[in-house]
C-alpha cells in the first residue's frame, strides 16, 4: 500500500498484522498542546500505569491476519475511558471501528478511528465480537457490518467521546497524554526484522515497511531509560522478570517523525448546565487543584467537567498542573461547590 504524506511517498509493504496510514493534513485538526497541562511537569520517575488506576489487566488482543489494528488501538481506549467512568472494566469492540473506517486495501487512518468515536461511538466486545466463533479474526470478517442494527448503533451512543485532538511524536507529550487522559493511540513504522515479536521492539533503519496502530497506556523510567509501553494487538506473549506484565516498552528512539506518526488522545469535555463564562473557566483549569474561598478551605479538583471534592489529602490523585486559583479569577462559592460535587471521592 502506498499513504502520502505532503510530497513524501512512504511505501508499506501489506504484511498480516498491520494496517495503520499516515492520517492526510488537514487543517481542521484541533492539537493537543493547546489543552495539554504541560509535558514539563510529566514525572518520568512516577511514571504512569493505566492497569494499576483501572484495577485491571487489559486482554492483549489478536488481529491475526487482519489490518485492524487502528480498530484495536482506539477499543483499548475508549475501553479505559469507560472502565475510569464507570468502575469496571468491559471490553470495547475493534470490529466496530475497523468495519466502518477500513480503506479499500485494508488497513485505516488512525484519524478516522478517533472521529467515529466521537461521532458513532462504540461498543461492548460481548455485543459485536472481534474474534471468529472464539478464534482470531480475518480480514473479511473484521470489515463485515452485518452486525449494525438502529438499536446497537442508538446503544453505542452511550460510549461516544467528545472531542478528539492530535499530540506531537513527542515523548514528553505522549506521556502526557497518557496521565490525563488515560491513554494515547497513534502509529509507528516497523520492518520484517523481529524485533516488534520481542519485549523492544527496535526502530526500522530503512524507513519502514509498514505502519502500525497501537495503544499506549504506561510510561517511565528504569535501568535503561525512558519508556512508553503498549498492550499491542499481535496476540498473547510470555511474561519474564524485566516485563511481568507482557506489554512492550518503546524507548526514546521510536519517539520523531521518522518513526512514528498520527498520535491521537480523546479529550472530554464538560457537558453540564452553567453560563458560557464559567464553562470556559472549567474548561481552562480542567485538572487543576482550588480551593473554596481563601485559606484553609475544602480542596477539589474539576475532572471531565465536575468539580470533585478530595476529602483525603493524602489520595490526591496528583493532578497534572496544582494550582490555586485567586477568588477573583474564579469564584467558587459554597452553593456551586456542593451543587457539582457528584459523590466522586479521591
């Protein structure tokens, strides 16, 4: 298959098993970095661990023979946005995505994915499955749409995002993407040369032979440096004492655009009543850590456009960028505090 990237000819030979395209400019994209809290304060050595604030492991999924890899990729986050919504963690379906945004050739532009998230929604694994009567999938039933109906598609409304916004191949803004919005989807060059079956993967050294969507939803640091790890869709790999968990660690040199492109994060949005102006203000200090009036006072922190109370100082989820807001910036009575307060303890 042959993607276009401005006069830059990128040449993926098809392989099983990948199937992400360089997403065309567009004009219209909204970047991350105008909403992002900051990828300076990222705490590498903190690090960030999408199971560990979920509570639960994430299936390693296996397209098999298919190019659904962006379907993939966008299940396992907005699965992970669920699961922090919700509480528990349900598996979102890949063919759902991947049966409506698959090109002619096969495989997709991870854009796309991220757009029918938002204006299609998804669904639960259970409802429409990914794998062939239990077995991994081919390429034609991955692209088959004989499961939509009107009722799943009302139904798949519930799990819609709100907005969806482009990252830099940065490590610091992916990492960042990662803490506050549990999670990252973009696409990487590989080569037929191994490394991607091993715990790190290796960049390509001529370019690339194909393009790959995946998931990222760790980050840190050990004996060898920074990492951001993804669960991949390539199916169930062994476990060993530098990698229990299984997922594969990227280091800083798959980190630039030679090597990867289209990283894409879901954002929320505040969806409740208020004027205009406050609605901007929440907006602008999302994540950001006030206090009622001035002094000694009841601490919150305004989480997908909710002013959330923190009872217990000491589990303070560690929001992306403290600050305290000046009254007269923002106002923060004691009748909007308790009227946004939903019971969301942290």
């Amino acid at each position: 298959m042959q993607a276009v990237i401005g006069k830059q000819y990128l040449i993926f030979n098809k392989t099983a098993g990948t199937g992400a395209i360089p997403d065309p400019r567009d004009a219209r994209d909204l970047p991350y970095a105008e909403v992002a809290m900051g990828a300076a304060s990222v705490d590498w050595g903190k690090g960030y661990d999408v199971e560990g604030e979920i509570g639960d492991t994430l299936k390693i999924k296996n397209q098999d023979g298919s190019s659904s890899c962006v379907g993939q990729g966008w299940a396992y986050q907005i699965a992970v946005l669920d699961t922090v919504e919700n509480g528990f963690y349900n598996e979102v379906s890949a063919k759902v995505f991947y049966s409506q945004i698959h090109l002619a050739g096969g495989g997709a532009y991870v854009r796309d994915g991220a757009k029918l998230a938002v204006n299609f929604g998804a669904l639960s694994e259970m409802l429409v499955p990914s794998y062939d009567n239990g077995k991994p999938p081919s390429e034609s039933f991955m692209t088959k749409k004989d499961w939509m109906s009107p009722e799943l598609e009302a139904l798949a409304k519930k799990l819609q995002a709100k907005e969806y916004r482009k990252a830099e191949n940065s490590m610091d803004m992916i990492a960042t993407a990662i803490r506050d919005n549990h999670g990252c989807v973009g696409g990487v060059m590989g080569e037929n040369n191994g490394t991607w079956k091993t715990f790190e993967p290796k960049p390509p050294k001529n370019g690339g032979e194909w393009g790959h969507c995946i998931y990222f939803g760790k980050f840190g640091v050990d004996k060898l440096g920074k990492f951001i790890s993804t669960p991949n869709s390539w199916g169930s790999r062994g476990e060993d004492q530098l990698h229990q968990d299984g997922w594969q660690k990227l280091r800083e040199d798959y980190f630039n655009d030679k090597h990867m492109f289209n990283p894409w994060t879901l954002v929320d949005k505040p969806n409740f009543a208020m004027s205009p102006e406050t609605q901007k203000l929440m907006i602008q200090h999302e994540k950001h850590l006030i206090m009622e009036g001035e002094g000694v006072g009841r601490k919150g922190i305004i989480v997908d456009g909710l002013l959330r109370q923190i009872l217990d100082p000491t589990n303070n989820r560690a929001a992306a960028a403290c600050l305290y807001l000046s009254p007269v910036k923002f106002t923060v009575t004691s009748k909007i505090f308790n009227e946004m307060l939903k019971g969301d303890n942290f």
